[in-house]
C-alpha cells in the first residue's frame, strides 16, 4: 500500500547528530574534537557530527557517528537533548540531536581518529566550537555529573583494570572538586561490585599500588552506587 503525505504542506528540515565524546586522560577529563577541514566553519573546532538517514533511528546514527570515528561499538552513550535555534547552523535549517559518550581512551582506533583531523582536549582548556557546541558540552558535562553520582558510569572512561587512585582522580575530575581520600576509599569499601584483585600496578612506585575491577554482575544484582 502506497504512503500517503499527510504532511506535504509542512517544510522539510534536516535532522542533524553532533556526539559529545568524552575520555580520560593523564588524571583529566578530556573531549574528542574535531578540526574541520570543510565547510561551513572550515578551520574551527567542533564537535564529531552528521545526519541521520532515511533508513535509521536517531540513536542508531548515534552509534555509527561514533563508530566511523573512533572505530568503537557497544559504548555508552545518552541522550542530551535536541538544539533547534532557526540560525544555529549557516549551512541550512538543522535540527541537531546531541549524545555524550564515555570511552576508554585505550581501546579506540587511533588512525581513524588521526584520518579525521581529531584531537583530546583537556575538558578544561576547550577552544571556541562552532556553532551552538559549547552548550552542547556544557549541558552533557552537567548531566553525566547527575548520572556519574548515582551510576558507575565513570567506570566506562577507566581500563579493565585500576587504582583506588585513578578511579578517585575521575570522579575529581568528574565532579571537578577534591575529595577526602580517607572518606572516599571508606565510600568505595562498601561497596561489593569494586573487587580487589591480585595484581599490582609499579608504573609509580616500586612499591605499586593495588589492581581493582568493577563486577558488573556484582553491581547488577546489589544496584548501590553513590560516590
């Protein structure tokens, strides 16, 4: 049975994906941006985007934007919002559906990366981004602190394997405030689903300091988190 048009009368507009992509780095938060090579904005920094296709969902463009970047499947990744100003974009009328994610700076194709003219940014020290982009990563940041102290989302930026250390220096960096190490290791003591393993990272000390993994089937079955 034919399509019908029902909304032929409306006008048409493109519907756009800009992913907001997050890693860790060095004891710092760090954001994938992209020096573009094309036009509009030829030469400025912005955010990894594109469009989505007859023939996917807006989350599935999501997951391929990320994909032809970084190479990288099954991350995790949420919806921030739609940006809609009628001048956002000089290139056309482009509604612009935004996504963060959290990756493991280890794991993602570094060439691919390279070939697309991509480079980690100290979250920190961000150049100015095209466009209506500064508030995209600005309203991501603030609600991956809201999930990040309920959710052991930030889990997804650390290797498999890692130290009490690194894994309050993300939640510093996360949160951008310090915390009390004595409270913070009481904090984590607590809970079950962070397991003590029997490796030792010496890349600091000789000494070394203890290898912890997150167990999510641990974490799956008690469901408590609060950092």
């Amino acid at each position: 049975m034919p399509k019908r048009n029902f909304y032929r009368e409306h006008p048409k507009f493109y519907v756009g994906i800009d992913c907001i992509i997050f890693g860790f780095q060095k004891g710092r938060l760090s954001l994938l941006l992209l020096k573009r090579n094309f036009e509009p904005s030829k030469g400025m920094w912005s955010l990894m985007g594109g469009f989505v296709q007859k023939d996917e969902s807006a989350d599935d463009a999501a997951k391929r934007v990320l994909r032809e970047l970084t190479g990288l499947d099954n991350v995790y990744m949420e919806q921030v919002g739609a940006f809609g100003e009628i001048e956002r974009d000089p290139g056309e009328r482009v509604i612009s559906v935004a996504y963060y994610a959290l990756i493991n700076i280890d794991d993602y194709d570094k060439e691919l990366v390279r070939s697309h003219n991509a480079f980690w940014t100290d979250i920190n020290e961000l150049p100015e981004l095209i466009f209506d982009h500064q508030e995209m990563v600005d309203k991501a940041r603030n609600m991956m602190k809201q999930k990040a102290s309920v959710n052991p989302i930030g889990f997804n930026l650390l290797p498999e394997l890692f130290t009490l250390t690194q894994l309050q220096t993300l939640y510093e960096a996360i949160y951008g405030e310090t915390m009390d190490k004595r409270n913070f290791r009481k904090r984590v003591a607590t809970m079950e689903f962070i397991e003590n393993t029997d490796f030792i990272d010496k890349t600091g000390s000789k000494r070394g300091a203890r290898l912890y993994r997150m167990n999510s089937d641990i974490y799956r079955k008690t469901g408590k988190f609060k950092l």
